[in-house]
C-alpha cells in the first residue's frame, strides 16, 4: 500500500494535465466542427471527391458530419493519440524509471518480492489511468450535451465508444512495459512512448491506405477506430487481437522483470 | 552462525566478468571489511546479495536462507548503504525517510529522528537540494532506521567530511555492539583497519586473501621516502625491504618488520626529508599479490 500510495501520487500532475488537454481538444475541435455544421454538410460533398485512399489514410471514410456524434468521432481520434501516448509513458517508465533514475537500489533493497513490485506500480499506473479515463467520460458527455442543439444524442454508440478506452490504454501500457524490458537501458521515455504511439498510428492509417490487411491489424488504432464503433454501434472483433497482445505482453514482464540485473549507478 | 555465507559465487554480465568462484562467511557480530580496488567486483558481490543481480553460478546465503528464493524475508532485516545515493527528486527528506521506514514491520519513528539528529540532517530540505555528502547522510539513516541485523556498507564515507566519517564510524561500532554485524566494503585500507575484525581482500573478480585484521597489521607494510645528500643504497639492502627505488635523491623503499631498525639506520643518516606513510591499497597489490 505505501508503494501504491507512492506511485499514485507521483502520476497526480501527469494526469492532471492529460485530462485538461484532452478536455480542451474535445472543447475546442467539436466547438469549432460544430460552429460550421451547416458549411460541413458541404463538406460531405467536398469530401466524397477525395480519393478514397486519403481518406482511408486518415480515417476519415465512415465520417458524417451531419450529427455532432459523426463530427466526435473524428475529434475522438486526437482523444486517442493523447490517451495512447499517455499509456506508454506510464508503460515504458513504469519499472525502467527505477533503473534510470538510479532509485532502484533503494526500492529493491527493500523487503518486497520484484513481482509484488510491478504488481503494485501496474495498479498505480492503472489508477491514473482510470481517473483520466474517467475525466474523458465526463469531458464527452459535458461537452457534446453542451454544445448539441439538435435531437438527442443515441448515447449507445457513444458509450460504447468511451468503453473502448480502458483496453486501448491497458495495450499502450503493457506493450510499453514490455518494450522497456526488452531494452537494455531506457535512455529517455517520450521519444520512446511517442514511436509507439504514433507508429500504431501510422501503421493503422497508412496499412489502410495501401489497403494491406495484414498490417494494420496489430495497431490498436484500427481495432478502435472511432466512426466505426460510432456507426454500427458494436465492437470489431479485431479488438481480441489488443486484448491477445495485453494478456502476452503482461506475464512475459513479469518474466524479464524477475530475471533482470538492475546494474549500478556507477 | 555465519551472517553471511558465499559459495563459489560467480557472475558474468554477459562475457565482462563481474566475480569468479567467491566463497567466505561470516560471522554474527562481526565487522567484515572488504576491500579491493574499484572494479574489483565488491559491488558485485553486494548486488548479488540483495538480489539486484543474479548469480551465474554458486550461491549465496543470509541468516541461512538463499539469498534469491527468500529475498524479500532477508531484506527485511538488511540495512544497505549503496556506493552512489540517488533517491526520488522532488521529495523532502522526512518524507523520504518515512517512505523508507514504511516497508518494515517494526516503528522506525523514533529511531529515525535519533539517527537523523545524529547525522545532523535537515528533515525538511528537498533531497534535490542536498549536497553529495548530505544525501550520503540521507543514505545512512534510510540503511540504519530498522536496526537491521546485518549492515551491507558499499564504499560509505566518500562524500563525508572527516567529522561526519568519525560520527559515522561510532555509529557503526554501537550497531555493532547492539548486536548487528556489519558487511564494510572500501577501497580504502586505513578505514577497514580502523574498523574492523576480518578482511577478505578481492581483486579482478577473485578473493585472494581472508585475513583478520591482527595479522594484516603484523605484516604492516610502511611505505618510506628518505632524501639527503648522500644516500648509500646499499645500507638499505636488508630483509624487510623491498622494491628499494632511487629517484633524484630521494630513495623509497617498502618496509615490513620491527620498524625501530629501519628507524635506527635513518636517523645515522644526514637526511634533508623523510616520508613514511602507509602504502596505498594498490601498491600493496602490486608488490605483493603479483
């Protein structure tokens, strides 16, 4: 409990500032979308003469700007890079921090076992996790009620699409766990989180463009691709392949992290 | 009952060797030095005690346990004092502390502020702002505040002025006398000498020499520069010294016997400067385990 305490408490600021960005992109894109709707359903049009391989490359085929559910489900997908760097962040550091920062020659001197170590940082990193997932539920629902001035929103689609975010955040923080396991040394965290962020990314939006399947199905990015939650209401079965990656990537952690020298400062 | 007791311990990171084929014990209640130069392995071996590292072969166990399958059991009762001190940035030093004491079954409380107050340390201050001696002096009392029975020390007075080195030294004796055996690692002979009751003596990953420390100082090694004029080297060529070196008019030589005869010969001698000092660590490995 008091490492728990600890490590909560070190995410605090992070989280902080997570939720307000996120927050703040929800606001400001769908206020922005939404201030234009009427100018946007020339955007349909204008849209449809694109090649469809662009489109496909920014996710931007199932759009429908003509309900503020459509127009979220584009701005849901800034929610995602925020949400994806954020995990691993919190992945990559999670243990290596201790290595990096030298400190782990004080917290593994200490009488706990490796594994309830991880065990613990895994639920504090999930903790913060959830509070940012929670502040994004909050921020959805606040902001697309507050700026809606037509019919009621179908909140199924939306809710669905909110649920999403806890796997989507648990595939960035394991994989990103395991990642700094297999290195030798984690020189520096965010050039790290942000490649695997935005690599996901890229692979989902352009492994979609090339119109290569078999790609595109490992990045997160396409298992939850917003407008096609939104749209059919339902979940892609692709989804198990981030839930296969979560449950593989968590036990072979514990492996190496187990098994790992933590070399000295000097 | 030995504390501690290393069979055949050995460690390669990889193909760079760490330690070859490590075997001692110790005992309860004992102040065990271990000395050796740096890269000799010394923080190897106390890494592969608290499990930061793992073993390439052999063992090594604490209180009679493993020290890997019951890892987390004997920490609870290691204080560990590493070479370097870096704790999380950001933190006060109480807080900190109080981190540090939360991992043991016992109340620390009292201890910790006898120890701190001891250590003449500022509670309040941020550890990023503390001074290298300072988080040193955080590193003693965050190793100390449980009363561990046994004290793993790796390199601990670098950074500590000489007051401090001797406060730290009278703490080391009454944990001793409480009962705590203590495991000194340095690099510096003077120091174990001072300290301790056995030496084990490591050198390029093997223990070449487990002494204790009566007959290390029987064999006491002076290490002697005289300068004058008119030096004979040749009244210098008797058993005892070795490596007998004529440089500018100064003559060095190493001494080990009644050093009353070595006194008597230089004081016939019309001398402009004389040394005698203790060898460095290295040149005691370089003259006599090569």
């Amino acid at each position: 409990m008091n490492i728990f305490k600890h490590e909560f408490k070190s995410y605090l600021k992070s989280v902080g500032i997570w939720s307000i960005s996120i927050f703040l992109i929800i606001l400001v894109y769908l206020a922005a979308f939404y201030s234009i709707a009427d100018d946007l359903s020339m955007m349909d049009d204008l849209l449809s003469s694109f090649p469809e391989e662009l489109l496909i490359a920014f996710g931007m085929t199932d759009l429908n700007f003509t309900s503020i559910l459509g127009m979220f489900g584009l701005v849901f997908l800034f929610c995602q890079i925020c949400l994806a760097i954020q995990a691993s962040n919190y992945g990559i550091s999670l243990v290596s921090i201790e290595e990096r920062e030298f400190t782990a020659d004080f917290l593994l001197a200490k009488p706990v076992g490796r594994g309830k170590i991880m065990t613990v940082k895994l639920l504090a990193a999930l903790a913060a996790l959830t509070v940012t997932n929670l502040s994004v539920w909050a921020s959805s629902f606040l902001i697309i009620n507050f700026l809606n001035d037509g019919p009621p929103i179908d909140n199924k689609p939306l809710v669905l699409l909110l649920a999403s975010i806890v796997i989507f955040q648990l595939f960035f923080l394991t994989v990103g766990l395991l990642i700094s396991l297999l290195m030798k040394r984690v020189r520096s965290v965010t050039p790290l989180s942000m490649a695997l962020a935005f690599g996901m990314y890229v692979v989902s939006a352009f492994g979609g463009m090339l119109g290569d399947d078999t790609i595109d199905v490992i990045s997160p990015f396409k298992h939850f691709e917003p407008n096609a939650i939104l749209t059919s209401s339902a979940f892609d079965p692709l989804v198990l392949i981030s839930v296969a990656a979560i449950l593989i990537a968590v036990p072979i952690s514990y492996r190496l992290y187990t098994k790992r020298n933590i070399h000295s400062a000097v | 009952m030995s504390i501690i007791e290393v069979n055949n311990l050995t460690k390669y990171y990889g193909k760079a060797r760490g330690i070859v084929d490590v075997s001692f014990n110790v005992d309860e209640g004992e102040i065990f030095g271990f000395i050796g130069p740096n890269g000799a392995g010394k923080s190897t071996t106390i890494r592969l005690f608290l499990s930061l590292i793992y073993p390439t072969s052999g063992e090594a166990k604490i209180f009679g346990k493993d020290c890997i399958k019951f890892g987390p059991e004997i920490r609870q009762e290691i204080g560990y004092l590493p070479s370097e001190v870096f704790y999380y940035e950001g933190m006060k030093v109480l807080d900190l502390l109080k981190y540090s004491a939360s991992f043991y079954k016992k109340d620390c409380t009292k201890r910790l502020y006898e120890l701190s107050e001891l250590m003449e340390l500022d509670l309040k201050r941020r550890i990023d702002d503390l001074s290298y001696g300072n988080k040193k002096k955080v590193g003693i009392v965050q190793g100390l505040l449980h009363s561990p029975k046994l004290i793993v020390l790796d390199e601990p007075t670098a950074g500590l002025d000489p007051l401090m080195q001797q406060n730290f030294f009278n703490l080391i004796r009454e944990e001793n006398q409480r009962g705590a055996t203590i495991f000194f690692s340095s690099h510096i002979l003077g120091e174990v000498q001072r300290l301790c009751n056995r030496v084990a003596i490591i050198k390029e990953g093997s223990i070449i020499n487990i002494q204790d420390i009566k007959s290390l100082q029987a064999e006491n090694y002076k290490k002697i520069r005289i300068a004058g004029e008119s030096l004979d080297e040749k009244a210098f060529k008797f058993d005892g010294i070795s490596n007998l070196q004529r440089e500018n008019g100064v003559l060095s030589f190493f001494y080990k016997g009644d050093i009353n005869q070595v006194t008597k010969l230089i004081s016939d001698i019309k001398l402009s400067d004389v040394i005698i000092e203790e060898p460095t660590l290295e040149e005691i490995f370089l003259h006599y385990y090569e």
